[in-house]
C-alpha cells in the first residue's frame, strides 16, 4: 500500500518572528527559519503509524515550493518517509489554494506512474500561514476521491481507511473507500522525531525533483498568478487595541474586587 | 463559469434536529451585498428536515429560499451535500456564496470551488461590492491575524467565501416576512455516497463545545500544572463557561490538546475570554483576538497579552482567581 503524504514548508512562527514591511506591507521573509506545518506532521506520523502495524506500507511525501522545500521533505525522510518529491518551477510561484490543487492533483497522477497506485493521501488540515483548509478538499475534488477533513486517528481495514474525524461534540469514525483524502487537525497524540540514523540516510538521498516540464499534463496557464481566480487588491495593517485598562491594586483580593465590579458595571457578567 | 443570475446565496448549515447552526448571520450583512450587486438575497438549505430552517430564514431577510431535502442530508457527508450543492449551482449559477467557516462549511466550499474551477476566499472578516464589476471584495486575516488582504475573484463565478465564524449578528427576526421558496429534488444514492459513519463518539465534556461558548476561561503556562486547571475550572463553572488552554499547557499534557486555542487548535470569539497565565504568544492570539471582551491575569506586567486585553491584573492566578470566584459568588448570594 502506498500513502502519499502532502507537506508544506512554512515559516517558524513558534518564536513569533512575523514581521511585517511597514514600507511594502508584507512579511518579511529572509532570515525566517523555515520549518514543516505542523499539521502536516500529524499527517506524517498517522502514515507511520499505519506503517507500524504493516511494514508494507510505503510512504512517499511531497511537497510543492521553491528548491529551499527540499529541507522539509528530507526532513519527514529523516522522520518516517521512504520516498519523496520535490515539486518546483518558477511558474508555480504564486499560485492560489486552488492553482496549488490542481498542481498537485496533476503531480500525484505523475507519481503514480513512478511508484504505482496511491491507496491514501494524506494532508494537514490547513498549513499554518495561510490556513485556508482549502487544498486538501481542493485536491480531493480534482482527482474526484471522497475526503474525510479534521481527522485525529486512522487505521486501515479491508480495503478501506477507518478514520477518526473530529466533529463538533465529539468524534466520528467513519470509514471511507481507497483512494481517498484525509486531512489531519491536533491529535492527542505526537509525532515521534527523527533519528540519527535516519538523518544521515536522509541527508544522502537523491529527491527527484518534477518541474512543469516533467508533468506534462500541467497546463500552465491554470498555474501561477496568471491562473489563480483570486488576486490581492490591497493588505493593510490592522490597528492595534490601545491596551489594557490595567486593575493594580494593593492585594490580590482587592484587585479581584476591582476586576468583578468593572465587568459587572459594564454588564460583562 | 459565467453567472446567470446576480444573487447571493447564504449557505445555512442546519444540526441534525433541523435548526440552522450557521448562515443566519450571513443573512445580515448579505442583504446589502445583494443589493449592491443588484440580486436577490437567497438562503441555500440542505438537510433532512428543512421546515424551521426555512422559516427562520424567511425572518432573518432572505428574498428567496432554496431547498433539497431527504434523508441522505441528516447528517453531514461530504459527498451528499457537494452532490445538492453542486447540483443547485448548475442549475441557479449565482454570482456569490457565501458559506460559514464551521468544520463542514470549509470541508464543503473548496469543494465546490474545485468542482466549477472558481475563485474561493477563506474566513472572511467583512465584505464590500466593487461597484463597476460586482467583484465581492472579501478581507481576510493573514499571518496570525497580523495583516489583513483584501482579494478579488475576477472574471471567475460564482464567488465563493466562507466567512469566520461569530463575525457577524444575525438580525432580529422579524415575524410574518414573506420569502419565495423554492423545494428542489435532488437524490444521492446510498452507495454513492463513499463515506460511511460507523460510530458517533460524544464527548460531553464542555471543553468539546469550546466554539459556542459564551465564556471561556483558558490557562497557560503560569497554570503551573493540572491543579492550576481545577482552579479555571471552577472559575469556569461559576460563570457559566468552558476551559480552554494554551499550548503551552496542552503540551505539557495538564488538559487534552482538544481544549487548545491558537493557531494549531480552535479559533474562538467569546463574549468573555479570562486569560490566565498566558503570556499571548502570536500563536495564541490569532486564535481569541477576535473575543468581545479580554481579560488577562498574568504575574508579568510586561506579558504581551495584556497589549490585546480590554483589562489586565498583574497578579498571582492563584490569589487573583479564588478572590474574583468569591466576589462572583458574594454577588449572586
């Protein structure tokens, strides 16, 4: 069986390092550490733990980005990844969440080609910079597979995937026929981390690289800004709140009392 | 994919009993898009049973009302619900859509957007109309909410958003308004559908309804630990609300990474978010700004969350919240 996992590199924004260009209003972006979303860890780990109970399994990763992408796919060879694609071309850059489906939909016939039929693919719910959850459904649409989105748990079953999807009040397991498109939110679970031997295999891997050229069926002008339907009139900075009103009184008690009279006047509670 | 008609279509989302969870919000601000554009303001329904629904929809403003109803669409499932909507945009093709951000509305909207190969903007925070073109321009958060775009579907129909969840009011509901209602057929079949739901797994506990929650009382790093949580909780308790947490406290395991709030967890907007030991990480900040109210309790005066709050105390948690616990009991003694 073969489980595709769909990864993207974004910048670490663990350490709160966005900042933006006051001049140009955009992020900046040199010098940011540049690390894998975190959900599409918890994809990757929910591939490893199928491969953990049938070591048949083989996981490819992919991810579309500019050549600097290639750290976070060694990095998830480093992980638990047997293969993985590196899918590049200048005439990507600037592609929108549904410029980005297509392209990915097209590279994922190509790599079943190369390595044969794909059961599952797995994605992060939403990457964490641009959190649009639109490239997984996206994707799945495309290539016409059912979808289940938010999943927090999967297993394989007779043929089919058996996925645990978070839902308002509770869980759904739900199962869903092969090929299909999860999307993976927070687990309870964590991804387990790299290992010494694995991050010198990694570091020696040779990742086939897939330009537009070496997908043929990609019809360029679906990708890019010239084939993305949604265009950036303007990005401004929002306002900031002026601050707290701060309550500071002598004791911790008086504050409380302070705290509780100020949001009862104002009807808070 | 060209439109053939200028209305805008508000998504409702209905629960299992028929009440709609999300849309009726849409309705408020949609009634002016859909003037500017020079439409109709049309409420979309898909469920199993669509009667309240309808109804309310008829006294939040809707001009028109279309329906498919059947069994298949008790419960969500993508496959049934993109096979309706798909359905109704082939056969209407309205200018926009506008669908609410829960869980299902954004498994649904890229999905109809990559079925018609149109332009899609994700959680939405307001809109205006270009009026020369009837471009829907749609502003979204980006970058943890630190910048706002504004973005364009040129030339690409039906527009679609989905729109974040608690940005607007729905109006209030004004009895005996007329709307045209519109009951359309559209089956799918059982096998059909791919998906199939083995179990419903209910968890009860409060912390699972973290996005409907009124109050929210939500713990950090300075929680110190799991006892530091049965204090929020009773916080929680006496006011009415949930727990929620940092990531910092569901990485240390001292409440279930469900309860987190933040970029990798839920986005809410209480009415009254209390922050206690959070420092107010970007992280985390991106998840609750949009709260009407903030108040943070940290021990650190220079703790960035006190530059989002509304009220900040510099104090001990474990001094400050049994005190504001007692005053909330004193008042309603």
């Amino acid at each position: 069986m073969n489980i595709l996992v769909c990864v993207k590199q974004v910048p670490d924004t663990e350490n709160d390092t966005i900042k933006i260009d006051p001049a140009t209003n955009t992020v900046i972006r040199d010098g940011v550490q540049c690390v894998m979303s975190d959900f599409d860890r918890y994809a990757l780990e929910a591939a490893a733990r199928i491969k953990d109970s049938d070591s048949s399994v083989q996981i490819v990763v992919m991810t579309v980005g500019p050549e600097q992408a290639r750290d976070v796919v060694k990095h998830s060879l480093s992980v638990s990844a047997d293969k993985a694609y590196l899918i590049t071309d200048p005439a990507f850059s600037g592609s929108d969440a549904m410029a980005t489906s297509y392209i990915i939909a097209e590279a994922i016939k190509k790599i079943e080609d190369l390595e044969g039929r794909i059961d599952a693919i797995f994605f992060g719910k939403q990457a964490i910079d641009g959190e649009t959850a639109q490239v997984g459904p996206g994707v799945a649409e495309k290539l016409g597979y059912p979808q289940v989105t938010c999943c927090v748990g999967v297993s394989a079953a007779d043929g089919r995937m058996i996925a645990e999807k978070e839902v308002k009040g509770g869980i759904e397991r739900v199962s869903v026929s092969v090929p299909c498109i999860l999307t993976f939110a927070k687990p309870e679970w964590e991804p387990r981390f790299s290992t010494i031997k694995r991050k010198l295999a990694a570091n020696k891997a040779v990742i086939p690289v897939l330009s537009a050229n070496d997908i043929p069926s990609i019809d360029k002008n679906r990708v890019g800004p010239a084939g993305s339907k949604v265009k950036i009139k303007h990005t401004l900075v929002p306002e900031k709140k002026s601050g707290a009103l701060m309550i500071n009184e002598e004791t911790p008690e008086e504050s409380a009392a302070e705290l509780f009279k100020k949001l009862s006047r104002a009807n808070i509670i | 994919m060209y439109a053939k008609s200028k209305d805008l279509w508000v998504f409702v989302e209905t629960g299992e009993d028929g009440s709609p969870v999300s849309g009726l919000d849409l309705l408020n601000p949609g009634k002016e898009l859909a003037g500017k554009q020079g439409g109709a303001l049309t409420a979309v329904i898909i469920g199993g049973n669509n009667e309240a629904a309808e109804k309310a929809c008829a006294e939040c403003g809707a001009d028109k009302i279309i329906t498919i109803g059947g069994e298949e669409y008790a419960r969500y499932t993508t496959d049934a619900y993109s096979g309706a909507l798909g359905y109704l945009v082939e056969k209407y093709r309205p200018e926009t859509i506008l669908i609410g951000a829960t869980a299902n509305g954004r498994d649904l909207a890229p999905r109809i957007a990559s079925r018609f190969d149109t332009g899609i903007v994700a959680d939405c925070i307001g809109f205006e109309v270009e009026e020369e073109t009837g471009n829907l321009v749609c502003m979204r958060p980006i970058s943890s909410g630190s910048m706002i775009v504004s973005c364009i579907c040129p030339g690409s129909r039906p527009q679609i958003a989905s729109v974040r969840l608690n940005t607007f009011k729905k109006s209030a509901p004004s009895e005996n308004r007329a709307a045209e209602r519109i009951r359309e057929k559209y089956h799918v079949q059982a096998d059909s559908i791919r998906t199939v739901i083995l179990e419903v797994i209910n968890n009860k506990s409060a912390r699972a309804n973290l996005e409907d929650a009124e109050i929210i009382v939500s713990g950090g790093r300075g929680t110190g630990g799991e006892g530091g949580f049965v204090l929020l909780r009773e916080l929680a308790d006496v006011l009415g609300g949930v727990v929620a947490a940092s990531r910092a406290a569901t990485d240390e395991g001292w409440i279930p990474s469900s309860s987190l709030i933040g970029q990798t967890g839920k986005s809410v907007a209480p009415k009254l978010y209390i922050a206690c030991g959070i420092s107010g990480a970007l992280q985390h900040v991106c998840g609750m700004s949009d709260s009407d109210v903030i108040v943070a309790i940290n021990r650190d005066a220079n703790a960035p969350i006190f530059e989002i709050a509304d009220y900040g105390v510099v104090g001990d948690m474990f001094k400050v919240v049994p005190a504001f616990i007692e005053e909330v009991k004193k008042a309603r003694a």
